[in-house]
C-alpha cells in the first residue's frame, strides 16, 4: 500500500511526475533493494521526505525490520 493516491498511470492526468521512493529511507539504512521501493507522485514524495509513514510501514517487508 502507497501513500500516494494519484493517478501515476497518466492516463487521467498527464501532468504526474512518477517519484520512485524508497519505504525505508536510505538515511536510515533503507537499501537500494527492488523490495524497498515504491512510487509516488512529486507532491507526495517532497512531502514525505526522508522519514517514515504509516502506510510506508504496512509494505516494509519482515527481513528489512
């Protein structure tokens, strides 16, 4: 589950920017690993930052905790 909601087809709005965001961030010793990454949009990954959120926690996958 992605804390973003936005349309990242864009086929309904084409003017989304696709973020690839890491779930754990790298500044905490997140990985590069596939299993640590998901998309966003612009808005939603500027405003999530380096820091963790609830929803991000849900996907955090059992062998990176």
């Amino acid at each position: 589950m992605s804390i973003c909601r936005c349309d990242l087809s864009n086929l309904v709005r084409t003017q989304n920017t696709i973020h690839l965001d890491h779930i754990i961030p790298l500044d905490v010793y997140g990985s590069n690993d596939a299993s640590n990454f998901q998309l966003l949009c612009e808005r939603c990954n500027t405003s999530k930052g380096a820091r963790f959120t609830t929803t991000s926690l849900v996907s955090t996958p059992v062998w990176n905790l």
